[in-house]
C-alpha cells in the first residue's frame, strides 16, 4: 500500500521519524509526484515546503477544492497518520479517470503539522492562509537551525512563502484521517463526520512547599508538594469525568529533589485540558486553578500556574458536514458526528474556507505508534465516500458559487 511505501522514507533506521523538510521528506515528494504523474498531474513544492498538485477543471477560472493533510510524523509513528488523507485524494482522482469536473481539485501533502522539529506546528498549513509570520520562520531546533534557513536549506526561498496562500479560487478544503482513537471501533462504524475540534489549554503547575528529611519530619509538619500535586490530579480526573465532553491529562510529573528519602520542595506537573466548547474548556480551567490555590493555602504551600497554550475551538462547516453525512450513507454505513479531540490542519485552514473532515476507524485505537493501522475495507469505504461526495458537490451549485472570501 502505498502509505506502507511512503513510510520508509524516514530519518531513522528501523522506526519512522520525518520531520519538517528533513531529506527524507524530498524522497516523499518525488515519490508521490512519480504517482501523480501518470494521471497528468504535476506537482510541485511551494516555498513552505508543502507538495501542492492541481487536477483541472474543465474550465481554469472554475471553483477549486483543496483535499489534503501532513507528511510530517512523530518519532516512532505509524504509517498512515496524515499520509492517508494525502493519498486518498490521489485515488479519487485515479478513479476519476480523467474525466473533468466543474471545480478543480487540489492535493495538498502539508510540510509540518506535528512541531517535531521546531516545536512549532501547522507551518505548512499557515503558509496557506497568510499565518507562516516572522515569528514562525525565527523559531530554531535542536540544533540552533531556524525555520527560514531550513527552507533556503532545502533549496527554497522565504521570500516566495507568500506565493504559498491559498488561491483565489479555493472554495473549501477537506480532510480524511484517521480517527486516532477507539470511539468508532466501539461504535462499529468505518467512517464518521468530524464537526468540531476541539480547543486546548496547556499549563505547568508548579507546588512550592519544604523539602526535608522523609524519617525525622511528622505528617503534621509536613509541607510536601507532591502530596499536594496528587490532591489536585484526583480532582483533575473527577472534573473531567463529572463535566460531558471534556478531557483532562496530567502528563507529566517532576518532585524535586527528587530522592526517595526527601520529602519534595516542589512538585511540577503538567495539565491538558480539551473540550469542543470554549467557555465549557476555560469554565472547568478557572475551577482547576482556583482549586490548586485553595489546595496549596490549606497545606501551607504556593502555586503557580502558567498558561503554555490557549487554542480556541474551531466548528466547522456545517454544509459539507451534512454532504459529507449523505455520502457515507451512500457507502451503506451509518452515518456519525464527531468531535476530533486532537488538532489537525483543517483547523488552520478553517480561517480562510469552509473546512470539513472525515475520519476513518482506528483499530484499537492506536495513533502515533508503530502499531498504528487501518482496514483495508475501511480504505475502500473512504475512498467510495469521497467519490459520492465529489459527485455531490459537482451537482451542487451553491458550492460551486461560494468563495474563499465569503
């Protein structure tokens, strides 16, 4: 198959690892050029890296949909993560077999949607809507190499990124991935309609107490900070499973000093809090920080929370997701609405057109691993819904009159 293909370009050996235009990621792009080329479409790299090829209209001045997602990849990661939804679309046009609709389509292979390298993603997918800033381009990696000369690097030019937007033609942009969770295996569904994504709010918290000696301090003169931290975790966990929708992770947990006889000074944790609903999201966040205050007085500690990221929600549009909704029925699956609890680049794009995405069963749930994969079957239904819903479109006149300046 032929992400299976695309997953052996990689800069790791015996693992999966691609990052924003690594020299593997040149090894991808002429591997799918080489597959595009027989339908008689030519691709080609825009200044952000991101692979960028038109399957005509019958006429030039004609409505363009944009299908795509990343070629970029976590460290260790599966094969079909991103790489799918740039592959589908190439098999809808090989089904189409020449034949010319009335909107051209646009395959996208975005350059980084995963922030691995610069801990910065979605560069590909700002590019397009005028968003790949000065402060984007001035972030560095590991080793001090910045985003802007990465791209001179890989033998293009920043000063053409604004060449990169999205044309004035484009009318909407649509997305296929997998689910990378287990609600549709549970649920028995192949496919499913993404309506939302949800919003994200990163903090480091930091308890402050005393550290001391583990056998010579009583329990009631104790300041321990990591017995603080794990108050608040549990009320993290019973936040989230008390409040419909949201989801909260503590990832991450540091004690200093750290040694199995001091009691801790510090305890540093992480906090992941999600939902689809903004003022649902930053609702619960007020709760937990006040919580984590009231906890630390009580105790006899300080705390600090300080806020790493604030993602809004993004909806999107609700048209396509009704088309998209007729086309798996059409595939004779049930149709389903879901939220995408992980970010993806329909939410960037969501800015400038109507954006929409269709998921595709995980099993076990598993993403981001090795271990991840996709039926085959379930290939075949998504590749049968996006030919009904290209069809639909095509007989569609209002889509076929909306801008991306609307």
């Amino acid at each position: 198959m032929r992400c299976s293909t695309l997953a052996t370009f990689s800069e790791d050996s015996g693992s999966l690892r691609r990052t924003f235009l690594s020299p593997s990621m040149r090894d991808v792009h002429r591997k799918i050029a080489s597959w595009l080329q027989p339908l008689g479409v030519q691709a080609r790299i825009d200044a952000a890296g991101n692979l960028r090829a038109l399957y005509p209209a019958a006429e030039t001045s004609a409505p363009r949909l944009l299908i795509g997602s990343h070629l970029d990849t976590v460290p260790n990661a599966g094969a079909y993560d991103g790489m799918l939804g740039v592959v589908l679309p190439i098999a809808l046009i090989e089904a189409l077999d020449q034949r010319a609709l009335p909107y051209a389509i646009e395959v996208v292979g975005f350059s980084e949607e995963e922030g691995v390298r610069f801990g910065r993603p979605f560069i590909g997918s700002n590019a397009l809507v005028g968003a790949l800033d000065e402060y984007l381009l001035a972030a560095t990696d590991a080793q001090g190499t910045s985003v802007r000369e990465a791209i001179e690097q890989f033998g293009l030019n920043p000063t053409e990124i604004p060449d990169a937007a999205l044309d004035e033609n484009a009318v909407a942009f649509l997305e296929f991935h997998i689910e990378q969770g287990p609600v549709l295996e549970k649920l028995g569904l192949p496919l499913a309609a993404v309506d939302a994504i949800v919003g994200q709010s990163r903090f480091e918290v930091s308890f402050q107490g005393r550290a001391n000696h583990a056998g010579t301090t009583p329990m009631y003169l104790r300041f321990d900070a990591v017995a603080a931290a794990a108050e608040w975790i549990s009320l993290v966990e019973n936040t989230a499973k008390t409040t419909a929708g949201l989801v909260a992770t503590v990832g991450s947990i540091q004690a200093k000093p750290g040694a199995v006889n001091v009691i801790a000074g510090e305890a540093l944790v992480t906090l992941d809090l999600r939902h689809r609903t903004d003022e649902v999201r930053t609702r619960a966040l007020a709760v937990l920080v006040q919580s984590a205050q009231q906890i630390a007085r009580r105790r006899g500690l300080s705390v600090r929370c300080t806020e790493q990221m604030n993602q809004a929600a993004v909806a999107l549009d609700s048209a396509l997701t009704v088309q998209i909704e007729q086309a798996i029925q059409k595939t004779g699956s049930k149709p389903h609405r879901m939220v995408s609890g992980a970010g993806h680049d329909a939410m960037i794009l969501a800015s400038k057109v109507p954006s929409a995405m269709i998921f595709l069963r995980t099993p076990d749930g598993i993403s981001h691993d090795p271990a991840e994969t996709v039926a085959v079957d379930d290939i075949a239904k998504g590749i049968e819904c996006g030919l009904h819903l290209l069809e639909q479109l095509a007989a569609d006149p209002a889509f076929q009159k909306r801008t991306s300046r609307e």
